[in-house]
C-alpha cells in the first residue's frame, strides 16, 4: 500500500463519517419534526403547524449541520443564503415532481416522495459539503 492509498482511505473515512453524521442530523431532524407537528397540531390548524414546524426544521437543520456535520466557520450569511437556496430548490424539485411523476409514471406519490428524499439528500450532503458550509 502507497502514500497515496493511505491518503485516499483516509479521504474516504471521513466522507463516510460525515455522510453518516449527515445522515444522523437528518434523522434526529426527522423526530423532532414529526414530534412537534403532532404537538403544535392539537393546538392549531394543521397548515400553520406545518409551516412553524418547517421553519423549525430547516433552522435546526442548518445549525446542526454548519457545527456538528461540517463544522464551519466559515461566513455565516453566505451559508443562510445557500442553504435558503437549496431549500427553496429542494421544495420546486420535489413539487414538481409529485405533481407530473405519479401521473406521468403510474408511481405510488409514496414512491415519488422516497425518490425525491434520495436525490435532495444525495446533493443536499453534496453542496453542504463543498460549497454550503466550505
């Protein structure tokens, strides 16, 4: 084994780590918003909950992220304008789809939803990654 093979394991190591803290991020995201949608719901219309429990969400997914994930110290404000970018891409993405893809496919908007998760989560761990939180 060469330099440059140890260099690129260890390369590889710490991408899988940090997919795998990405992906813990995301799944702690995904209780805490289930959890406070089903809360904030007996005490309000579903819609408002909704959109509280969204805002929450992204809020808490940045910060876990930006420290925990990536670690960042880099400009703030250039990472909130990147992460609202992706977020604003990853709900016209994801619309658009459950509204043409069942349709046009016959697939289960189930499906489409689960197809939708692993493309945003593909890039989203990818932009964060190399240009969000660089």
């Amino acid at each position: 084994m060469g330099i440059r093979d140890i260099v690129k394991s260890e390369k590889l190591r710490d991408i899988a780590f940090t997919w795998v803290k990405y992906c813990g991020v995301a799944a702690s995201e995904a209780v805490l918003e289930f959890v406070l949608f089903f809360v904030l719901n007996l005490f309000m219309h579903h819609v408002y909950a909704n959109i509280i429990t969204i805002l929450f969400a992204a809020t808490y997914m940045f910060f876990m992220n930006r420290n925990v994930t990536f670690k960042s110290s880099g400009n703030i404000w250039r990472s909130i304008v990147l992460f609202v970018l992706l977020w604003i891409w990853n709900l016209v993405f994801s619309s658009l789809m459950q509204a043409y893809l069942p349709e046009l496919t016959g697939l289960h908007p189930n499906i489409v939803k689960l197809i939708c998760m692993f493309c945003q989560g593909t890039w989203g761990f990818w932009l964060s990654r190399n240009v969000i939180f660089k």
